[in-house]
C-alpha cells in the first residue's frame, strides 16, 4: 500500500527584529549583580532592551530611561586609570553600569541615549560626522514619535489633585501636567519646588493654538507638542524641575494612573512646616520661567490657589435691643435697738432678691423670733445670776 502523503512543510516565519536607534553588544552590571553579563542591546524611544542574543526578537530586561540623571564614566574597580571602555548610567532610582567592546562604542552609546532623552545632539563627544548624522537622525525619529503620545508626567486630575501627588511623593518628581480646570482645552503644568527651604507650589498655562502649544509666559514660548513643554520647563531650570513619573510599587498602591478620589489630608498652605527634600543646589537652580506672581496671571476656576487666600464676607451680626441697666439695690438704714451682727445679717438677708411683699414680712417674723430668744436667754442668765448670790449670802 502506497503510504499517506504527509502534508508539505512550510518555513518557519522569521521572528521579525525591532527597530532600533542603535544597538550593540553590551556588559551590564546592575546594583545586585556580582559581574557583567554580556548582552545585545537595543535603544527604542526612552526605553534600553536587552536580548540574549542578536537574533532574538523578544527581550529579557529593560531600563526606562525616563527616569535619567546623568551619565559619567566609570574607571574599573581599583583602577585610577582612564575608563576608557566603561561607562555608568545614573538613574532616579539606581545606577547601571555597563562595559563595551571600544572607546568608540562608549561614546556612541552614550551619545544616543543624551539625544533621545534630552532631544539634542551632544557635540562634546569624541564622535565623527557620520554618528553625528546618525543621531540627528535619530533625534528627528523621536521627535516624531512623541509628538504622538502624551509625556508619561500628564495625569488626567484636578489642580488640588496634582498639589496633592507632589506632596506626597516628591521622590517621583516634582513636575506634573495636567488638563486646564478652565474648559478651554488646552493644559496646565504643576511644579512643586523649595525656595529658601520653603515648599512652593505654581501652576503655569499652556494654551493650544492650532498645532502648537503656547506656554503663557512674558514671552510667549510655541511648543510642537507637550513633550517639548515639559522639556522647556526642565531646561530653563537647570533640571530642577523632575518630571513626575510614579514607580512601579506606587502605581500598585493607587492604581495604574491615579485614584478617582484621593484618601482625605490636610492640605497646607504654602508656607508649611512639612518640608521636601532639598535638590542639589536646590537655590541655585530656581529659575522661574515665569514672571514673579505667575499665579496672579492664571485663575483657575476648580480650586482656589494657595498663594491667593480666600477672602471671607463678614457676617452680619443680629440686631438686638440693648437691655437698660439693673437699678443698684441700696442697703437699708440699721435699725435702732439692735446689735451690729443682727444689722449685718439684716442688710445681708435684705440684699437677696424678695418679691416687695413676701420678702419684708419674711424678715419681720425672723427678727420677732430672734429678739424672743435673746429675752430669754438674758432672762434665764439673770435668774441664775440672782440664785449664786442668795448662795454667796
């Protein structure tokens, strides 16, 4: 018998590799690992992939990098010699370090990561035109893509909710966007900042015109999309100001964006005790972007701002009559006959509040019966005074 044709078989689909602004081999060492270890890594947008090799197409660990700080390079340990091929990236919340196959390779690497976080090309790198081109390039693709998304610190919630998260969690940032309370459609930005040890909160507006996005400052300042806000914000302060990114273990606690209702806090005014954490050169980096009362400029209808108070209307007292004054009761005159302590008594008793009627017949009979006792008390003293002398006798 002629055997059953098995079916053809067909090629497997070739796993499709992302695109990248740049990739290579990388060493990473992160703050719990005790030694390199060797991957392909790849830099898409503000996140840094790592595959096990160069022809996977699924990665095995990431670095947000939009929680960056800064970058520098690191000598190897024990080693006071150049660095040459190794590198330290410094993030929000730890620090990678990462070695490289050439010096060209580290500059390179960190040449793409500076343009696609800061959105420029850095010309103080040891680069040649072509990786230049290459990053200008890059930039533009970046560009591009944000244009399209919202910046990960723009949270849908209220003025009085994004003072509240500042406060709250200053390790996550200190700049918030979020939408107008005014219903115009555009948008407003939220900073948190210390001046003088002092927490200050300010709330900016940014208006969108057409395309474009108008920071409204003394001088106007048009943004081709809320990324570009933010990073104007964060440029003219010296990166003082952070934008405000909640990590994985806060969006556990309050959910993947933000919690329709925040739990109840007292809220302070701007000049409260409850201070953040002092920045570097926290002083030295305060640059207001904005003129020195911006918020005299911004009315923003939802919740009144700390730094102008409420003014409260008086109340209006009740009318009511002026009741006249109590007559002074004057003490009556001592009458003749009796002993100052029965004269004090009398003008003691006589000072109490007695109706005119019930009150003088009162102290009438009182005085009838202690007069009645006194007799006979002096009565009894002088009989017995009489029988001690007839005894004497």
């Amino acid at each position: 018998m002629a055997s059953a044709l098995s079916p053809p078989r067909l090629p497997k689909p070739k796993s499709i590799q992302p695109s990248h602004y740049y990739e290579s081999f990388l060493e990473k060492k992160g703050p719990r690992d005790r030694d390199y270890k060797k991957f392909w890594a790849g830099l898409q947008g503000l996140t840094l992939y790592f595959y096990n090799s160069n022809r996977d197409s699924q990665y095995v660990e990431k670095l947000d990098l939009r929680v960056f700080v800064k970058l520098r390079d690191e000598a190897p340990w024990g080693s006071s010699q150049d660095p040459g091929t190794h590198f330290c990236l410094v993030l929000r919340n730890q620090e990678i370090k990462f070695k490289v196959e050439s010096v060209e390779s580290r500059e390179m690497w960190k040449g793409f990561i500076v343009t696609v976080v800061e959105l420029r090309v850095p010309f103080n790198l040891t680069l040649l035109p072509g990786h230049l081109y290459m990053m200008t390039e890059a930039l533009a693709k970046e560009e591009a893509r944000r244009a399209l998304e919202m910046p990960s610190c723009f949270l849908k919630v209220s003025r009085l909710e994004a003072q509240l998260l500042l406060e709250r969690y200053p390790e996550c940032g200190n700049l918030l966007l979020r939408p107008s309370g005014d219903g115009s459609g555009g948008v407003s930005v939220t900073t948190r900042q210390a001046l003088n040890g002092t927490p200050v909160v300010r709330h900016y507006k940014v208006k969108c015109e057409g395309p474009k996005y108008v920071i409204d400052v003394e001088q106007p300042f048009s943004c081709a999309s809320l990324d570009a806000v933010v990073n104007y914000f964060v440029s003219h302060t010296k990166q003082a100001l952070v934008p405000f990114l909640l990590d994985e273990d806060y969006e556990k606690v309050i959910g993947p964006a933000l919690p329709k209702q925040l739990p109840p806090a007292s809220i302070t005014p701007v000049s409260s005790h409850n201070k953040l954490p002092p920045l570097p050169n926290q002083d030295e980096n305060y640059v207001i972007p904005i003129g020195d009362d911006p918020a005299a400029n911004y009315v923003n209808g939802d919740v009144p701002s700390p730094s102008r108070p409420v003014v409260q209307k008086p109340r209006k007292l009740a009318k009511f009559q002026a009741k006249p004054p109590k007559t002074p009761v004057m003490p009556k005159p001592e009458p003749k006959g009796l002993n100052s302590g029965l004269a004090k008594k009398l003008a003691v008793s006589s000072a109490q509040v007695f109706s005119p009627t019930t009150g003088l017949a009162g102290v009438t009979a009182e005085l009838e019966e202690k007069l009645q006792r006194r007799r006979a008390l002096e009565h009894a003293a002088a009989r017995t005074g009489d029988q001690q002398a007839n005894l004497q006798a």
